[in-house]
C-alpha cells in the first residue's frame, strides 16, 4: 500500500509540474495555432502571443486572492479547484474558434494557474519537517515543468496539432485532480486533512524582526 503521506507530497509536487507546464504550452503552440488561423508564417507568432500576455498578469495578480481563499475554506480543497479549473481552462483554449476565444482561455489559465503557489507551497510547509529538502524537491518538479512544457507541446503538436497540445495536457490535469479528490475521501486522509483545516495560520518564526533587519 502506498504511503498516504508520499502521495500526498506526490500531488503536491506534480501541481507545481502541471502549473508551469500548462502555463508554458502557449509559447511552444503559438506559432502553429497563428497558422490556423489565417496568420502568415512571417507574422504568426509575432501577433498571437501578445495574446498571452493577460494570462502572465493573472497569474501574479490572482495569487492573493488564491492565498486568501485557501485561508478563508482550505488548502486541500484549493488544490482540487487548480487541478480541475487549470485543466478545464486548457481544453476550452483548444476548442477555441477565434483569437479572442484564445485569449479568453489564455487567462483563465492564468488565473487557475495562481492557486499553485500560495496554497502549494504553504501544504508543502506546514507539517514541518526537512522543509529545506521539501522545498528544493518541490523547484525541482517545477523546472521540470519549465522543461517539459516545449518538449511535450512539441511532441503532441508533430503527432496532432495545437488544440490537441492543450486538450491533452488539459485531460491529464483533470484525470489528475480526480484521483487526487478520491484520495483526500479515502479513509484516514479525510480526517488528516480535516485537522489541517482547523489549525491556525502558519506564523513567523521567533526573532523574524531581527532577521529582517539584518538583511536589509
């Protein structure tokens, strides 16, 4: 039987890989969805990624709020909303029929995509332990997503063609966010995350002043 706790830092690694990796597709896929859409080849990319830029801004700007959601009903249930919501988001953008539609399912990403970080990074850190570790392991998964995103989108994109570059990626992450919504129902894991659901905030640490301080 699978540890419920390594599966639980494995949904949580994997969200940071699905984070960048769906937000990334776009600059591999532009190109060949700007084709599809009557773009000639010398200005293809050129006009369809300014497209993307309102995804980039919300997915800085959404973060509060995605941090004040997580603190107001829960983490666990947050993560579940960025799997499904990213997901979705990605497979609207592939059935997209028109440049606005693209940049409409562009910035839902970006929204859905912000969730990661803030409630991510604060489940990551919460139960203690080698955070250092947990946290290197964790930028590790996500500069995996880095990586991956042009190598994936760039496979799908030789074998199918840009819709498909988000659809599938798009299906993995909702396939994804349903096991990882089993997993929190099964036995022993609903109460565990229920008591996580009770505990106060994260603080600072003893003497956080000082050290602020001394790095200023």
């Amino acid at each position: 039987m699978i540890n419920p706790a390594k599966l639980r830092l494995f949904y949580i690694n994997f969200g940071h890989f699905t984070d960048h990796m769906l937000m990334l597709i776009f600059a591999k896929a532009a190109f060949n969805a700007g084709i599809d859409f009557g773009i000639g080849k010398d200005l293809a990319y050129a006009e369809m990624i300014p497209y993307g830029i309102p995804s980039l801004i919300l997915f800085g700007a959404c973060a509060p709020l995605a941090a004040y959601l997580a603190d107001k009903w829960n983490r666990s249930g947050m993560l579940t909303v960025f799997f499904f919501g990213i997901g979705s988001a990605s497979i609207l953008t592939g059935f997209a029929q028109s440049l606005l539609q693209i940049g409409i399912g562009l910035a839902l990403i970006g929204v859905f995509a912000s969730i990661y970080h803030p409630v991510g990074i604060a489940m990551l850190i919460e139960r203690g332990g080698k955070v250092g570790w947990l946290l290197g392991m964790n930028g590790v998964w996500g500069n995996m997503g880095v990586a991956g995103a042009p190598l994936v989108t760039g496979f799908i994109l030789a074998q199918y063609d840009w819709r498909m570059a988000f659809i599938i990626p798009g299906a993995v992450s909702i396939i994804l966010g349903l096991s990882y919504l089993a997993y929190t129902r099964s036995d022993g894991v609903r109460s565990a995350v229920s008591t996580e659901n009770k505990k106060d905030q994260v603080g600072f640490a003893p003497g956080w002043q000082r050290a602020l301080v001394s790095l200023a």
